[in-house]
C-alpha cells in the first residue's frame, strides 16, 4: 500500500529543500494530512488538508502553539512581501479558489492597512470543484499542488533560511544573478513569483507553443521553465518586480535561444525569428510539395496521450491547437481534419465548423488564463484511412502539417495495396 504522507513529505522536501513533518488523520470519516515545516520549538505554522465528498479541497493554515516571532515577522513585512502576498491570493482566486484569511479575527484589511501587529492568523483556501481523481496518484497530485499554494502564500512573506548549502545548490544561486555574499539558502520571493507567473500564464512555451504535458504525457505534467524577461543581474535594489512583464514560461529549447545574446532576446523578437525560419518559406506541409494551395483543404495535428483513446474510438468531438498556430494557415480552406497518433495518421474527420475558446475551457485541468486562447475544431463524421500501418507525416513543430485530401487518399491506397 502506498503512503500518500511519505510521498506528500518526499515532494515537500524536494519542493522548498527543508524537512517537514506530515502525518495522517482520520475525524469523521474524512482522512486530512497535517503538514509543518519540521522545528521541535512549534515555532511555524501547520498546514491541514482534507477533500470533502470527493468534490471540495480544503487547506487550513493556522500558526502552531509558540509561533510569536513568526507572527511578528509577518507583521514586520515590507511593502515588496506584501505585494508578492496579495498577488498571490489573486491568482489564487483567479484559478477558481476561495481564498478566507483572518487576522487578529478579522478579515484581512486592503494592503494599505496592513496591521502592525499580529496575535494569530488562519486561512482557508478552498477549491471546489476539483478534477475528477481515480486512484491515490490523482488525489497526491491535487494535495500536494494545493499544499504548495498554502506554503508558498505564506512563505511570500518571510525569508526562510536552510543552513544546508551544498555545490549545487550555490552554482544555481550564481547563476541566477544573486549578488548576497551566500552563507545561507535564502528561499526568497523568486520561486513564489514563478508559481505566479505559472498559474496566470500556463505551461505553455511563450515563443514556439511547445506544452511538455501534450507532447510527452504525464512525465512532461507541470513542466516549463520561467525566463526573466530582465535579467536578475540587472536588477537594481530598488526594482520593483512585476510578475506580468518580468517573467514568461519558455522551453528548454526557447529559453536557450533567448540566452544567445546580450541582453536576451525578448519574447516577440524570438516568436519573429522563428516564424520566419519555420514559416518564411510557405505553409508548412509534407514532404511532397502541392504547388496549388487552394488543394490544402487537410489539417493533421498531433493528440496528447490523455486524449487518444478518445480519438482511437471515434469519440472524439472537438481538437484544439497548440498556443503557437500558424497565422499563414487558411481556416477557411480546412474542410479535413486528422488525429496523429500512434506514429502517424490512421483515419481523418469532416470539419463542421472553425471557433476559438480559452484553454481553461477545453481542459479542466488547466489554469485559467484569459490570454490563453486556442484554435478549435469541431469535428463531424469519421473515415478510416488505413488499418494495419499508419500513413508517416514530418510535422512542423512536431504538432501539425498542412495538406490536402487527394494526397493523404494516395498514401492510404499505397499502403493499403502493400498490405494486400
């Protein structure tokens, strides 16, 4: 049997490199798991997280029983910590949760009115509805993702120290821009600023659409990197972060581009070298050239693994493009859309109709983000192409490629006729 506290523990550690303590508890049929950054003192806080009739997540945060000099440093906060604090209860609420924080009993005032004394804190965040779970990966996956939020929103207002520097540790310090003589880890704001950054703008690479998630499945789950659009180095004492405009989610690959030069690349200028690399020459198609390119009427685009046993059943009734869709492609010529799965393309549908919707919309698991908006299919009546082997295509991008119905036609009668 798998424990979901040692695993929940494991992750935290990972997460903030600091021990914690996290237990299991059962109080009227609804197990909660109880979770502090470890300190014999009970000088912290503690985290309690429960999901209620398998619909509603719960987290509690309250300060343990001697926790005077934490309550005080959260009081002593300046207006820098308090910006990332209120910042991240926004995007908390943007992403659908209901975010309850007293102070001293009373509702947190407005950021103007910060209190200058702290006798007690609790929060509750709570996030209802949640995903569809099946199994104890889903429901570790959802406790730790919203435990994290909890830590974070209140490590937005603190320095946390962890006397364990190793090697590594310090190289990624340098190579961050830090200019502190580092005798510590200094866990400060820059990992909570990436988990806003994250939550607003998605996983999705800013410059070429790349999602880790789509095109590698669970393994590639909440996986990005986040590029500061001013480089830390540059950042003076005075400068004042702004999470929209500092910080944009690149792939490995992006993110190393916007590196090749001094200052980095910015995030248009990139999109505009790439666009002309990929697309400069004509649409992107097959490997075969169609010189008329009223005959493109046949879209191809790759399905993520938590989608293809919809698409392999012929269930499916909608598809939705990348972030990064060609602007050169006509909508209006695609009357043809294939499923590329599995290796290649088995089978197409009619195209009933072209819309666009938020991201959020079409995947439940997404956060929303209002900026994310997507191209989407509304798919009619299923044909078969072939059965046994499926027809190869080169993609651009590894996502999609444009061609027509006559030439897809050629290739299912070729391999159909090598089978026979």
């Amino acid at each position: 049997m798998v424990n979901l506290s040692a695993k929940i523990k494991a992750n935290l550690e990972h997460e903030y490199s600091m021990p914690f303590v996290v237990e299991r508890s059962v109080e009227n049929d609804v197990v909660s798991y109880l979770c502090n950054p470890d300190n014999e003192g009970k000088y912290y806080f503690q985290l309690k997280a429960y999901i209620k009739h398998g619909i509603r997540l719960v987290i509690e945060i309250t300060p343990q029983k001697f926790a005077i000099p934490l309550l005080q440093e959260l009081a002593d906060a300046d207006e820098e910590k308090r910006d990332c604090f209120y910042n991240y209860i926004n995007v908390l609420q943007e992403n659908g949760a209901k975010v309850t924080f007293l102070v001293n009993d009373l509702p947190l005032p407005p950021k103007d009115q910060w209190p200058e004394q702290w006798q007690n804190f609790s929060c509750k965040i709570e996030k209802r509805p949640i995903p569809e779970y099946n199994g104890i990966d889903d429901e570790y996956s959802i406790l730790s993702e919203w435990l994290e939020h909890g830590i974070n929103l209140i490590f937005s207002l603190l320095t946390i120290k962890d006397i364990g520097v190793d090697e590594m540790t310090l190289a990624v310090l340098q190579a961050e821009g830090t200019k502190h003589d580092v005798q510590t880890v200094r866990y400060e704001r820059n990992p909570i600023y990436r988990q806003i950054c994250l939550m607003r703008k998605g996983y999705t690479c800013a410059v070429c659409g790349l999602n880790f998630y789509e095109t590698y499945g669970q393994i590639g789950k909440n996986f990005i990197e986040v590029h500061h659009t001013t480089p830390v180095s540059e950042m003076g004492e005075n400068y004042k972060f702004n999470v929209d405009k500092d910080l944009v989610p690149l792939c490995s690959n992006c993110h190393s581009m916007a590196h090749r030069k001094k200052p980095p690349f910015q995030v248009e200028e990139l999109r505009n070298i790439l666009e002309e690399q990929t697309y400069g020459a004509g649409v992107a198609i097959l490997n075969e050239s169609i010189e008329n390119n009223a005959d493109l009427d046949f879209i191809v685009g790759v399905v993520k693994a938590t989608s293809v046993l919809l698409f392999k059943t012929q269930k499916a009734k909608l598809y939705y493009f990348g972030k990064r869709f060609p602007t050169k492609y006509n909508l209006l010529q695609m009357k043809y859309f294939a499923p590329y799965y599995d290796g290649g393309v088995w089978g197409y549908y009619d195209v009933k109709g072209i819309r666009t919707a938020h991201r959020y919309e079409l995947d439940k698991f997404e956060s929303r983000d209002e900026n994310d908006i997507r191209i989407v299919l509304e798919l009619g009546e299923y044909h078969q192409l072939v059965e046994r082997k499926p027809i190869r295509l080169s993609l651009a991008m590894y996502t999609h490629a444009l061609t027509s119905l006559q030439s897809m036609q050629k290739k299912a009668d070729k391999l159909n006729l090598e089978r026979d």
